[in-house]
C-alpha cells in the first residue's frame, strides 16, 4: 500500500465529506504565502470538502440567520481540527505540512492562500459566479480546507468542466448587488466576478447583530446546485 492510499484511508475515518489531491507546483500562492519561507517547495495541495446542514442553510431567506453564523463556525473549527490531524499523519511519515485555516482575512479581504484554487486543481468542482466553490458532487453548500506538503502523493490531471453557464440567480438575488454576472476565468482574479468590500460593507452594515455581520449566505442558499 503507497502513501496515497494509507493516507486515503486515514482521512475516511475523521468525517470529511469529500477530498483531493492536486500538485500546485505550477502555480503563484500568492504574496502573503510566498513571504511564509516554511510553505516553500509544498507543491502537494490537499483539498477538503465539509457539507454544511441543509437544514441549518434553508433558514437563510432575505438575511442569514444566527444559527448559520454559529454552523459556520462550528464547520470551521472541525476542518482546522482535521487538518491538523492529517498534517500529524503526514508528519509521522516524513513529510512537512501547512495548514491554511479555513477561515482568515488579512489586509482585509485576502487570506494567505485560496482553498477553491486546491480544490479545482484537485478535480472536486469549480468556481461560480459568486466565486464560491462549487463541488461537483456535493452542490454549493459547503467549507473548503487545505493542506500543503511536500509528501508525494497521487494528484488529479483532470479539472472539472463545470460552469454556471448563462444563470445569473446570484446576481439577482445579491441585496448587495455585488455579484458581477461573469462566468470564472483562471487568468482572472476574483475581482472579475464580485466587488468584496461592497459585500463585506454591506453585511457589516445590515446584519452586524448577526455575528458581527461577517456572514450571508443568500446568493449560496437560492442558488440552483444548493442541495439538501
């Protein structure tokens, strides 16, 4: 039995919905990563995939609710606990890992390195509109995690070729109207598919008493590839 496959099994027993193997070796981190000297020569990226509760989602309606805020946290801590654990194997077969946490902003809006980018790169799905990740198995309603490593594993070569094609329901359906209505690119950013501060100021400004007016969730609950 390779690496791979040990390494397989151990994630099927710690409750991870979905996960994938991509070599990120051919593409930028990014600034804030690159200034990380200990992620360096990490071209091995693991992507996992959470479910979050369709019960807890259909709550959202013109705003999110708290029991949403409360999930999204709780989902959080689980993926930070999970990589953790499958850093911890890794390392105890030789190999150097780096967390990303699931959910972090620096300078704002940018966090140290995209999970979606892993995750496409691993094959699990694609990128809409509202520039959430979108898993070809499991719908919208997700969290997404990652690990770098420099342990050699078996990585996918092919990406999905999902898209949103001609739905623009999240662009409708934005209070914030920050949602552009572009298809994803890979050459752009996610500029090209939503304006983040008029989607932050405006959850800040209209849902502060719901945990601090970081979250929403509108644009992910109305859209078509929401499963429950």
């Amino acid at each position: 039995m390779n690496l791979t496959e040990k390494l397989k099994n151990y994630i099927d027993t710690i409750n991870i919905s979905e996960y994938g193997f991509a070599d990120i070796s051919g593409i930028k981190t990014g600034e804030l990563l690159e200034n990380e000297p200990s992620a360096k020569n990490l071209h091995t990226g693991i992507s996992i995939v959470i479910k979050l509760s369709p019960a807890v989602l259909e709550g959202i309606s013109d705003k999110p609710t708290h029991s949403y805020f409360h999930h999204y946290r709780t989902v959080n801590a689980h993926i930070d606990a999970s990589l953790l654990k499958i850093g911890m194997f890794l390392d105890s077969h030789g190999y150097r890992y780096y967390p990303i946490p699931a959910s972090q902003s620096i300078n704002g809006f940018q966090g140290v390195f995209q999970h979606k980018t892993v995750a496409r790169l691993a094959g699990l799905g694609y990128i809409g509109k509202n520039a959430m990740f979108i898993s070809d198995k499991l719908g919208i309603g997700i969290r997404l995690g990652t690990l770098l490593t420099d342990a050699p594993l078996d990585t996918c070569n092919e990406i999905s070729g999902g898209s949103c094609g001609s739905c623009n329901i999240c662009t409708s359906v934005c209070p914030a109207m920050a949602i552009y209505g572009e298809n994803f690119n890979p050459q752009k950013p996610d500029a090209a598919l939503i304006d983040r501060k008029v989607c932050s100021d405006y959850m800040k400004d209209k849902f502060q008493n719901i945990g601090r007016g970081v979250v929403c969730g509108i644009c992910m609950r109305n859209c078509p590839k929401f499963k429950i």
